[in-house]
C-alpha cells in the first residue's frame, strides 16, 4: 500500500496556491488601481479583502484531513480559479 506523506503533500499543495495566487494578486492589483482612479472606494474595499483572503489562503489546517483527495478538495475556486489538480 502507498503512503501519502500529508506534510510533504501539503508543502506541493501551497506551492500550487501560491505560484496561482501571483498571477491573481497581479490582476487584483490592477483592478484596484482603476476602481482608485475612479474613486470606487467600495470596490477598493472589496478588492483590499480578495486580497487578504488570497494572503492568508495558505493558513492552512490539515488536522482533519486524512487522504490526497481530501487535500486537493480544499482548492478555493472562488479564489484561485480552476484547480490544477
């Protein structure tokens, strides 16, 4: 039988979230530059989040996850788009 060392799976699972999360915050930083243009303070606001939500994404608890499927299930779409996996 294989053994999924969950540690190790979970360092390539942040790799993943984090080499996707650069080309969203790229994204993100121009869009509130616009909404700063326009003087869109809710839209600033609303992106400012996006973008906390996006640097704290790899706070992640593995302490209840058991399998590789349980980890890659915890790929935030809303976020990060579609999962590589």
């Amino acid at each position: 039988m294989i053994q999924i060392n969950l540690e190790k799976a979970l360092e390539i699972h942040k790799k993943k979230i984090r080499e996707r999360r650069e080309v969203v915050f790229k994204d993100l930083d121009i869009q509130f530059m616009k909404a700063l243009e326009k003087g869109n303070t809710t839209l600033s606001v609303e992106i400012g989040t996006k973008k906390q939500a996006l640097r704290d994404i790899t706070d992640i608890d593995i302490s209840n996850i058991s399998t590789l499927d349980e980890l890659k299930q915890i790929w935030d779409v809303e976020l990060l788009g579609e999962s590589p996996y």
